[in-house]
C-alpha cells in the first residue's frame, strides 16, 4: 500500500505532504496507533478517506493528519471548520475486539487523551461535554466523532475523527454561529504546534488504547466522568 497521496479511491480531492509524515514518524514513539501515517497539505475529509481505507482492509492504528479539511464534518453532519494551519485535523483507525454495544469506549478513550495532552500543554479547566466535545473553561476546543462499521455483534472497525483547535482567536470566530463558544490553545494562553500536538496526541492515544485493550477501560471512565462526561458511556 503506498505511502504517499490518495491510496484508494482516486475521487479524494487531497493534496500529500509527504514530508510531514515522514517528520511526524520520525518522532512519534507507540506500539500501535501511528505507525503508519498519511499526512495531507489538504484534504476534503481524513474520516471520509479512512473510512474507505478501512473498508479495504488498513491496519488498525492507521492514522491520516491533514493541515486543512474542506469538508471536515462534526456531529450531526455539521461543518467543523478546518482552515489551513489553525489546528489539528486527525482521524484513527481502530478494529477493537468489543462488542457492538461498547463502541462508545472509543469516545471515552479519545475524550480522555485529548484532555490528557491539553493538561500537560498546560491549559486549565479541561472539561468534557458529552458525547463528543472537550472543553477549556466551558469554551469548546476539541470535537470527536466516532464512525464505526458494525458487524452483527463484533466492532469490524471505527474510525475517530479529532479536530482540535490550536490558533485560532477571536477574529477567526466572529463572524459563525456557534452553538457551543469556542476557544484555541492560543486564546487560553498556549501555544502549540501542530507537530507536537500530533505526536502528543498519538501517543497517549496509544497509551489509553493499550491500557483498554488490556482490561483497563474503568480508569479511563472514571476519569471520564470526573472530567463532566456523562455517567453512561454514549452511544455512537
């Protein structure tokens, strides 16, 4: 399977960045999540491309980063504005050995590890809304959508979307009707590259996806709910 520029499907509108993966794969220490990496200058949806990478049989911990999204989407199929170099734009690959039913402990793992990584950047008041949404003193910084194709009892696979908002301020907001306010690592103070939210984000998502996978998934649910997540895990 190359490496490099759309893999499947030649109707993806995406623009490769080679030398960003490389850069990204070169730093990025895990086990699973990220050991491969397609990474885009831009790209209409790295869900949508990962979807059909997944139905055609990618690995597990496939992940796709792109620096732009024209058509990234957020819950409810609405627009998650994904402008060139103001965030991170990541899908996941995942094929978890669970039941249909206990999907929803992706949400809780990639809520948890989003927040994880904005802790140690340094920002404070890390919450999570659920199903889906992190946020920084009540302002949404983080959406997560999970898609998951399911078999008649068995997770085949799923695949999370994360946007994660870096450097965006006032300016780029004022103008949208947000349902939840918004805020950046850079409105709250921090600044965060995308390559170090990359590799971050990579490896505590692989940290929380080894622990769950070996029968730790009670620690990630307590943190869940200390953070504001719902008592029940949410459906997705």
């Amino acid at each position: 399977m190359p490496e490099n520029g759309p893999v499947i499907h030649a109707s993806v509108i995406a623009e490769p960045l080679p030398e960003w993966r490389e850069a990204i794969s070169a730093r990025v220490r895990t086990r699973l999540i990220g050991r491969k990496i397609l990474a885009y200058r831009s790209i209409s949806s790295t869900s949508e491309h990962l979807k059909k990478m997944g139905a055609h049989g990618a690995p597990e911990g496939f992940v796709i980063i792109a620096r732009e999204q024209t058509q990234g989407r957020g819950q409810f199929d609405r627009k998650w504005i994904s402008e060139a170099e103001k965030g991170l734009y990541m899908s996941i690959l995942f094929r978890p050995p669970w039941f249909a039913s206990e999907t929803g402990h992706l949400s809780v793992l990639c809520a948890v590890s989003v927040a994880q990584v904005l802790d140690a950047a340094g920002l404070k008041n890390v919450t999570i809304k659920a199903p889906n949404d992190v946020l920084v003193s009540g302002r949404k910084i983080a959406g997560i959508l999970i898609e998951p194709r399911l078999g008649d009892e068995y997770v085949e696979f799923a695949v999370a979307g994360i946007g994660l908002n870096l450097k965006q301020t006032e300016e780029d907001w004022g103008s949208l009707e947000l349902k939840t306010p918004a805020t950046s690592c850079r409105m709250e103070g921090v600044e965060l590259s995308e390559m170090d939210a990359s590799v971050q984000l990579l490896e505590c998502l692989d940290r929380n996806y080894a622990a769950a996978l070996e029968g730790r998934r009670d620690a990630l649910v307590k943190e869940w709910i200390a953070r504001g997540g719902s008592a029940e895990i949410p459906n997705v």
